[in-house]
C-alpha cells in the first residue's frame, strides 16, 4: 500500500502571526494537497519546525493530518528525537493517532557511533509499529551515517520501509546504497528538490521535500517514469531558479510562497527562526514573474502551460 | 527568598532499568537533598537527561520535585528548548507546578546572532512569572554569549536572577560579568566543580552543579564563606581527584555513585547515552576507597573526618 | 586599476597524478583566462585545496600566476592562514612575488570572537601593501562575521578593496552591507555561482568563483550590465543544472570538468580530498550532452550561440 | 631506543613580544628539559601553535631542538596537517633535520570517513623513515577514531610505535585498545595529565603532555612503576589544582607559567591566541603559594619535599 514512489511533500507547520499552531491553514494544505494528487505527506519534519514545537502540539498536528487526508493518501510523521525512548513514544502516538509512516533521523551525541545509530534504529523499530522512513541528512543532524551503516540498519530492520537521500552527494550515494542494500529499498529525493533530476537518473523513486510547487515535482517524476528524459529535464531546469531561492536556510522563504499560494494565513516562522527579509520578498516576487508570469498561483500548477 | 547564594545541587533523572522514570528514587534523593541542608535544586538539566525526555516525563518530574522538597528548599527547573515559545510553555508547566526558579539556556541556530539570543531570553523572560537562572555553558549548548551581550540580557530582563558561570576560564569570566552588569547579581559555579575554587575567589556565590557528594561543596563554601581560606582549599583538594574523575563524559558515573550513595536503584542512563564501563566501575571503587577509606557513602558525608 | 567589476575566477590547482604541483597545466589555464578575458584570477583559494599546499608550494603557484598573467590581469592570492602572523607572511611574499591582491578570511577559534576578528584584519592589513579581498564564508571557515562587524572592520581598514560575499543568504546581505558600509565597495559574488542572479539584482559587481565556464558568468555579467534582465536570467538559467551539479560537495567535479575542457592534464585532487565517483563522472557527460550539445568545451564558450 | 616510557614533555614554542620566534628560550626550555632527564620532548604540538607557523619557522623549531637535545633524548615533532601529502613533506624535512620520532593526528574532513582517516595514516608511514607516534585527540582534531580503526591502522603500519592517549574517557580507551590491538604498543598519557592517575592504573607508559612542572609527572610515573601507589596518588593530587588550573583554554596560563619559571623570555602567545587575563595571572601566583609555598620554581622541583 504505501510504496514511497511519487511525491510526498514535507509540510511547513502553519502558525497564527502570534506562532500559535494554526489548524484551519493545515487543513486548508492538505486539502490542497490532495487536491493535487500527492501520494502522501510528511509533517513534523525540519521545515515543520518540529523541534520548536512541544508535545501537544505534535499531537495536534498529527491529528489534524490524519482527519483531513489519512483515508486518501499516507500520511508520514516525523518523529526523530534525541532520546531513543522519546522518539518511541513519538512514534507510538503518531500509531495510535492513525498515522502511516514515521520518518526518523539520528541526533548527533558528543563522540559519533555507528554502534550506537544501528541500536537507535533497531530499538525504535522493534518499540513501534508502523513504517520507518530513514532519513539520511547529515546537514540537520550531523550525523554521517556510511553505505555499510545504512546496509547494516536496513537489514537488521525490516520495518525500514524507504530512505530520504538527503546526504551529499545524494546520486551517487543513492547508486551505492542501491549497490549495497540487502534488499529493494525506494529512495526518495529530499534537499528541496535541488539534485532531483540527478537522484531519479539513480534511481530515486520520487520526492519527499518542501518545495513549494508539489506539481512541478509532479510532473518532473511523470515525465521521468513515461521515459521522456527531455521533458523532464526541462521542466526541473525551468524550475530549477526557484529551486535554487528556497535553498536560501531558514524556512521563510517556503512559507512566504505557501502564503502567496493562499495556503498559509500567514508565513509566521517560530522565533528564534528568522523571518522574511524584504529584499528576499522583494525578490521572490520578480523571481515568479520571471518563472511563471501572469499564473495564479494560489490554483494548481498547469507545469506543461508554464514551461511552454 | 530565593537568594542563589550556596549550595543548588543539579539532579539526576533517574530511571529503572527499563528506562521508565523512577519516581521513589528521585523522592529518595530529594529527601536526601533535605536532609543534609542544600539551599536548592535543579531538575532537568543536562545530567538530568532533560533532551532525552518527553514533556509528559518532564512534568512529573517537576510534581515529583515540587511536592518532596518544594516547601523546604528552592526547586529550579531547567526549561531550555530550542523553540522559544515552548521554552515559555515548559516555565509556565514549572510555575503552575508550584517550582520556584526556571533555568534558561539558548540553543545553537545555524548562524549565531546575538541579537536572536537577547530576543529569546527577553521573550522568555516576559512569557514567564518565574526568577530565572541564566545558564552560560557553551560547551553543551555550543551558543558563546560574550559578556557585553550577557551584560544587555541582564539589564533588559529584571526576572533574571542568577548566573550559573559555565563559559571557560570562568573564574575570569565571573570578575568580567561583576564589573559589565548593570546590578549585582549571583552567580553560581558549576562546571562538576571543576574550576570551584577558583570561581569562589572570583565571586561565585556557591554551586550549582552535579557532584555526587554535595556534601563537599557545602563544607567548601561553608570554609570559604567564613574566612578559612586554607581550609576551602583543603577541601577542595582533597576531593579533587573525584571532582575530576566525574569529568569523564557521560552522566553515567555520576548516576553509578548516586546508586552506590542509595539513592538511584539503578544508574541507567537513556539511550543513546553510554552506559558505565567495567574500568571505570573498578576505577571508581579504588578512588573511593583512597578519597574515603572506610567512610560508608549512603550516609551525609562528615567532610571535616574525612580530610582529617 | 584593480576595481574588482567583472569575472574573476578562483582557479584549481593543478596536480600530477602522483599529486605533484602540475605547472605546465596551471600555465595553460592561466592562459586560457587570459584568452577569455576575464578580469583577474585567484590562485589559493578553497577550490586551489591551499590548505593542503607546503608554502613552497604556495610560492611556486603564485610565481607561475604571475609569471603567466599578471601584466595582464589581476593576481589574487588567497593567504588565510591560523595564525595571524603567518597570514602577513603570505602576504608578503605574494607581494615580493608580484601579485595585485591578497584575498583573507578569518579562521574559527574554539570561542567565537568578534574583537579578535576585526583585530586580525587589521594587523594583516597593516602588515601588507596589497589591496584585500574580505572573503566572508562561514560554510568553510566556521566564522559568522555579521554586518556590523564587517562594516567596522571595512572602516578600520582602508586596505580592504572588496568583499567575495558568500554567506548565505547572499543577496540580503550584499544588501544590508552596501547600506552598512561607510564607503563603496565592490562586492563579488562566490559560492560557485549559486546565487548569482540573486546577487546581481543587489548589486554584486561579478563574479569571483570557480565555475568551470567563466564565459557563462562573463556573458551574465555583461547582459545584466548593458541591462538586458531577460538575457541575463536566461544566461544563468540555462546552465544552473552545471552550477548546481558542481555544488556536490569536493573540488573533483570542477577538476574534472577542467580536465575535460583540456586545462588540466589530470583532475587528481590531493588526499584526503576525495575523488570523482563513476556515477558522477557519466551524469556529468550527460549533463554536458543536455545543456550545450555538440559543443565542443575545449574552446571557449560561445554562450549566445548555446542557449539560441 | 625510543621506547616511549618516561615523560615527554610537550614544548611551548617560545616568542619574543612582537610574535617572533626565540631561539634562546627554546634552547633554554631544552636544556632545562635534558637537566632534570626527561625521555624526550615533542616540538610543534597543539601547545606548540604549530598551527600558526609558516614552514620556515618549523624547520627553525626542529633544527634547534635537534641540535640542543637531540644526542641526548627523542626529539619527536608533530606534523599533521590537513593535506596528506603535505603531511609526509613535514615528516621527511624532520627526518633530514635529524628527529627521531614524528607525532600524527588527522584532520577533520566535512564528511567523517574511516576509510580516509586508515589511507591518511598508511600514506604517511610509508612516506617517512621515522617511528611515528599516533595522537588520538579529537577535542583538538575533530577526528573521533574508534578502537577498530586504531586497531586497523596500528595492524596496516608497523611505523606506528605509540599512542598518544587523549580521547576521553581516557583511561578505559587505553584498556579498550590494549585488548584489541595486534601488538604490543606504548601508550602515553596526554590532556595536561588532567587524568594522569586514572591513565597509569590503565596501563599508560607515561606522559606526553604540556604541564609546566615535568618533575611532578616524572616523581608520578617513577612512583608508579615501582609499585607505591600511594605515593603516587598523593604526588598526583597535590599538584591536581595547579593541573586543573591548567586545563582552563588557551596556551597562555601555560607560558606564564614556563616564564615564571624562568624557561620563556616572555609569555607571549601568537595571535589570534589570547592572552593572559590579569584574574588569571594573580590566581595563579596564589595558586603557586598554596601549592608549593617558598619553592624556588626556577629550579627543578624537589617533588618529595613539596608534597611534605
């Protein structure tokens, strides 16, 4: 049921501008997101601000997720904790919840142990019940987990369901673990899309990242899997200046979009996160003039009329 | 009231072997606390594995803390967390709880900014009806707060009453913080006690730390407090050798002489953290057995007998 | 003379393939720049792995730099270095050697310090008789220099010429600099080209990066300059799928692209560096097939004619 | 010959005030050095700041050492740095300057592989001619090598002819390591002897280290080996808080402490090094009348009679 092929977007968490937790805007992406066919979505990952948030409110979110679109698409939840116990218990909740998947990342302790990350996965699978999906991002988590690592985890643990490639560089990583893995495993694309076209050339399955226009990574995947390489190369490429802005850090610039497509009511990030600047703003505004001039953004993507 | 001057042992969390919360030890160590007359305590700091507990865990804890010893003695809550709104909503938890101080400390954001970390102890400040401890201890939080900016925290921020001088040198550091702020405030040695002796000729105020035997540093501070400066040292030295071995990372040597004092069942620590090493159990035994030959450590240490 | 508008590319250094300090190939992409005309190059940056170069090695790069090029363009010599001091040495004898400009960076301490920052531009300017490049990169050096501290540093120091500004986000903080900045400095952009578009529309003056292709940043400097936005983006789009295939991490995609431009006789990057993957090495040959088929990138780019 | 048991102090590299190498002070700390019968010393260590010289002031540095001591004790210098092949060029320049032994550490890569760090190792011992002492260090390297590595790496290279122990917790790490290395290996003590005692009971051959009063870390070890472990114990916690003092960051206390003595014309520590704090400074000599009050330290310490 759940294959992890496709495209899975990490959703932003939505706040009020007084960073309360904003229910209605979540409801109203989700809508969106299966309005536009997505084959699932991942909250409580880094661009939902996870770890700016407590317990409560991860239920709140999880919840919500589940109610809006849990009978029609999978619903993945981040659950990645620096205790192993705690991203248990996560883990259970989001089962309990109803839930479809979690995704789980290590946390960087003072001295690095590969030892210690296989155990981390093994105990968090054996304590839950649901599809893992491992996340490989050494960017967010400073942890560096090797190929052999990876092949050692996946094989001890059946429940390892999918890989999140987000370690650089991620085609050739995905081609080794490919190589290496004890079973077939899908590969999803991460990084805000910025080496998709290169990580489907190995073999990604598809995409589980934030960029803000899920139907141009839609489209790039169809194109891919039809076999028309040119046209999907070409829609990444007439995407990829956007691409390349969101990659700017903090989380922002994403929500900034997902305002102007009218699915956030505000793009208020949780202080100490940083805010728009307005030379950024400034920008994105030409940068979509430029992309996609005379679009309504705030309706589904038609990426063919787009690219032209 | 809650003057910050003395002794404010930090607790360990402790856990039965499975890693369930251990209520009745924490009561037992708390009762100890009392017993021997320390000023205060800190709950969920780093040794208490605060990162590695869910927000459920944390406020049993604080109950647990509050009703034992909250009529006799200053309970301190650390609340840190890497969002600022839920940095807030944990002090609030503590003061609705009936705790008496919170302990605050910034975390590290991608690209330091001085100006984010005022914001947030300002933020924090404000959200709260608490006196709160600012913790300065780059070495776990990996944020270098220089002294002018500490000096604009504690100007702009009256709930601020404490220091607890973590930043090394911190002798140097608490003379620089007493002649840069704008009141004066206590500041509190921690650090295991590492640097003790030479925080107190600075101006430490006493200890806010987890050694194992606060004991000692009562009669530390009690010696230096009244003028024997040669005995302080004595002190001191005599129990360097242990205060030191306690340096070695991990909380789990701290938990195993709690254990050994009788006051944790058990001295498991939280995965991922390490467990105790068979050398450094038997080490641990031979320098008990030459700091305190003969002395049984479930008992209140007699420091004055020990150092002979 | 030295006005720092344009393209100046921070050339690789090349090796032998036993790793030996290749001159005849250095000669041959210096001429090659010289060709293109570009308006300076700069030896001993990051992408000319100087930090695992002796420092007669060091000498032997700048002599042939300037042996080979510099009556006609500007030599940049990259000399950060731990030590202060030593920075000023390299400094000089890039000096004595005949180079135009220095490029300096600061490098990390164990405690973050802004005064010692701005001590250290300061004495290595006062130490040498070239003009600087401030290069601002905390993803390689670890140091988060914030505008003001640059904006003083830049006022302390007359020396300073120019600003390679590749902390991200770029654009927002060329920005902000230019309304900090108490005199006009150019300010060049880096970071491989990433941002390019971005920096332009905020005034960055060229580039000053290691993309394989200086033509393409020559033809995008030259069409934003003579005003032709559309060009310009165009320019850049086209070959952001090259500029983002070369932000994977290493230096052994640009060697390798070199090399098969026919400048470097081997792409060997010096151990530990890393080197190309096979996987890299094909996506790489179709990539070139997709943005610029036919082409033959032994000679230099005639980029109007790539993109049609 | 080079047996490395005994006590090889680590050497400050002397300056004069305006940051330039003093020869005579180096010459002077040798001789000192040769005077109270040491095993060897090690020039161009962390304590060195041998990250802040240019390679013409090393060779000055090992040139003198050689000459001063080197018919009379192991000369062993350290020559990492972060390019391999730059590595072995430092090693063989000591080996033509007559050392007899070179100190090795890795660097730290963006991306941790083991693999790099075994290949970094076996470059450089098939590069020189000379034992090489491998420093375990990642407080100072950010290089975390677990025992399997080491093990690897002590198996591949027969040049490798000790450990420098100084990965915490140190003690059990020696225990780890004598269990699973493939041969019988020489493992000295370092982290200025801050768990000296805890290192020896583990089987440490001695010391390696910086602390400024060598004879302390000579009367321990020789009261070690021929078994009067209370002995031992009491020279060790004697001199403990002038250890701990020590262990505050930055070369400085160290060199006001080897200029107090008389080895050092000055205390200078090169930019960007900090200075002494005047706190620090008056600490000190408090420290130094506490500890060994009425001591002539310009002379070789009478260890027997300070600790009474």
């Amino acid at each position: 049921m759940h294959d992890f092929k496709g495209v899975y977007p990490i959703l932003a968490t939505p706040f009020r501008s007084d960073e309360r937790f904003d229910e209605e805007s979540l409801r109203r992406m989700l809508a969106f997101m299966a309005r536009i066919g997505v084959q699932g979505v991942t909250v409580l990952g880094v661009l939902g601000e996870a770890n700016r948030m407590g317990d409560r409110e991860r239920e709140a979110i999880v919840r919500t997720a589940v109610e809006e679109v849990g009978s029609r698409m999978t619903v993945i939840v981040g659950i990645s904790h620096p205790g192993t116990r705690a991203t248990v218990d996560l883990g259970r909740m989001a089962a309990e919840l109803g839930a479809h998947a979690l995704m789980v990342t290590p946390s960087a302790e003072p001295a690095p142990n590969d030892a210690r990350v296989a155990e981390y996965f093994s105990r968090v699978c054996e304590g839950v019940s649901l599809p893992v999906v491992l996340q490989d991002h050494p960017a967010s988590t400073g942890v560096h987990m090797g190929v052999p690592l990876i092949a050692k985890i996946v094989a001890d643990n059946p429940r390892i369901a999918c890989i999140k490639a987000e370690a650089v560089p991620s085609a050739p990583k995905i081609a080794a673990l490919k190589a290496a893995l004890s079973r077939d495993l899908p590969m999803l694309t991460g990084l805000g899309a910025l080496y998709g076209q290169f990580d489907l050339e190995q073999g990604s399955s598809g995409y589980n990242t934030g960029f803000a226009f899920p139907e141009v990574l839609q489209a790039h995947v169809a194109a891919w899997q039809r076999g028309d390489k040119s046209l999907a190369r070409r829609v990444w490429t007439h995407f990829l200046p956007l691409i390349v802005f969101e990659q700017q850090p903090g989380v922002a610039v994403r929500k900034e979009l997902l305002r102007r497509r009218g699915l956030l009511a505000t793009g208020t990030v949780r202080h100490p996160g940083g805010a728009l600047s307005p030379v950024s703003a400034t920008q994105l505004g030409e940068l979509l003039d430029a992309v996609m001039p005379g679009v309504d953004i705030t309706q589904p993507l038609d990426v063919a009329a787009v690219i032209g």
